[in-house]
C-alpha cells in the first residue's frame, strides 16, 4: 500500500469497491482480485485511523 494514500482517498476506494460488488460489476475473476483490494485499503484505513488516536493521544497527555 502505497504511504502517500490519504485515508479518504482510500475510503473513497474502498467505497467505489463496495459499490461495483452490490452492482454485481465484477466477474468472479475480478472479484477475487477486488476483494483482495478491499482488504489492504480496510487494513490500511484501520491504521491510520489507530495511528492518529494514538497521537491525539499522546498530544493531550502533554
């Protein structure tokens, strides 16, 4: 996962994914692939989001 990703960027990404998959846009190939996908932007989401409450923090304990 690329670090230059900004979370709404990825969500945004993530968003688009869940979108095509209720749609039934994606064959079972690209499913698979797209699924796959979905899971490195959610693990990438979950730690951002556990990085930031952690320097928020770490910010108000000072």
């Amino acid at each position: 996962m690329n670090d230059e990703l900004k979370y709404e960027e990825a969500l945004a990404h993530l968003e688009a994914i869940v979108r095509k998959m209720e749609n039934n846009e994606y064959d079972i190939d690209e499913l698979a692939v797209q699924l796959k996908a979905a899971q490195r932007l959610i693990k990438f989401c979950k730690d951002k989001l556990t990085k930031t409450e952690e320097e928020i923090a770490k910010i108000s304990t000072q």
